[in-house]
C-alpha cells in the first residue's frame, strides 16, 4: 500500500520507513525542511514532502492516495503542535485510510489505566516545566489524542512504555490497559515499538483500540506470557 509516515526523520520515524520498506509498501515521509538531511539513506526509495507537520496544506499534499499514514505525535513547543497535526492528518488523510498515532502510556481513553507513582510524579512535575520552558506540552498530546478518539476515522493510538536502542526481540505484547502486569517491565525496543506500528496498518482488530506495549522479552512479558 503506500503509506505516509508522518515525522519520518526522527529515530522511531526512521525505524518505520524501514519496516514499511521492507513490507514493499510506497512511503511518503513528512519532515520539518531542516531535518531532511537525515532522510538521505532513503532518499532513492521513498517521496520526501518538507514542511511542519501541522501545517493542513503539507499534510493533504503527503497523504494524498495514501491507505495509511503513521503519525509521531510531537510534542513540541506550546502552539499545539500534536493537536496540529493531528487535526491535519484527520481533515486530509483519505476516507477510509488506516491511521496509526503514537504516544506515551500518560494517555487515557477510558480513565481506567493505573498508573505509578513515578509516571504520575513524572507527567506532574515535568510536565509543567517542560510547558515553562517552552519546550513541550504533554497537554496537548492529550487534546491532539482527544481529536482522534472523537473522530469516525479508522485510527489506532500505540502507547508506548520508555524506549531504548536494540536488536528486534519481534513484535510487543500489549494490553488495553496501564497497570495490567504483562507491562511492568515498562521498556521497549524502539525498533519494535515502530515494527507494531506498521503491522498495525493491517491489523483491522486494532482499529478504535488504544494499546499499551511493551518488549516481548521483557521480564514483565515473559513471566505473564499465558495472559497475552
């Protein structure tokens, strides 16, 4: 199919242009004019589109007659970012296209997550200084989630546990909610986490669902295997 992916020359970006590559899927990558350069491995095989990722008129250029569009929800600055380009992707990606969000396990469809006092501590104090600083806004990953939820689009939101460089361990377990035990381990191969993202395309069970991964062979993973 061909596919967008939507913040293409970050780590994770990257890692799925990889794998949709190696499914032969048609990429379009979407990445700020600045951070093109960091494309130039897949310059040859796939359609570069520069331009923010929340500008309307970028994104309906990269996603047109695309089946499926994978988005990094950023959440750069305090100018809503995330929401922007979410909003975008919703407004422009075609009728019927899968869209797959990625995000942190601090997002909550249903309120029925769990988490742990560091994850809170986290989400409580960082947040805010991070917002101070003008650096990022984890509230508006949360408006630009909200979006998506509320939309009739065939979407997925992948959130993530803490990410770390690796060799592939192979697909996550995941769980529809924080706070099941399969996800203490709360870490997950990069690699892996953008692999679940581009196997999710075609995974029609994972439509308007929210999971929560994290490393196959992590302890948490392997000791509640039965459970998965």
């Amino acid at each position: 199919m061909k596919v967008c992916v939507v913040g293409a020359s970050g780590k994770l970006g990257q890692y799925m242009i990889r794998h949709a590559l190696d499914r032969g899927h048609d990429v379009v990558g979407v990445c700020r004019e600045q951070s093109v350069p960091k494309l130039d491995a897949f310059r040859d095989r796939i359609t570069i589109v520069p331009g923010p990722t929340d500008d309307p008129a970028v994104i309906a250029r990269a996603v047109a007659g695309c089946a499926g569009v994978l988005v990094v929800l950023v959440p750069r600055g305090v100018h809503g970012y995330a929401s922007g380009t979410a909003q975008a992707v919703l407004d422009h990606a075609p009728a019927g296209a899968r869209l797959i969000f990625s995000c942190g396990w601090h997002i909550t469809r249903d309120g029925q997550d769990v988490y742990s006092w560091k994850l809170r501590a986290l989400v409580r104090i960082a947040g805010p200084l991070a917002r101070l600083a003008r650096f990022a806004d984890l509230d508006d990953q949360v408006e630009a989630c909200r979006r998506v939820f509320d939309s009739d689009t065939r979407w997925t939101v992948v959130r993530g546990s803490d990410l770390e460089e690796g060799e592939s361990e192979g697909p996550p377990v995941w769980s529809r909610h924080v706070g099941d035990p399969v996800l203490a381990s709360n870490r997950t191969r990069r690699v892996d986490f953008a692999l679940f993202m581009v196997d999710a395309l075609e995974n029609d069970e994972l439509v308007h669902e929210t999971p929560a991964i994290v490393g196959r062979r992590t302890p948490s993973a392997l000791a509640h295997a039965d459970t998965t």
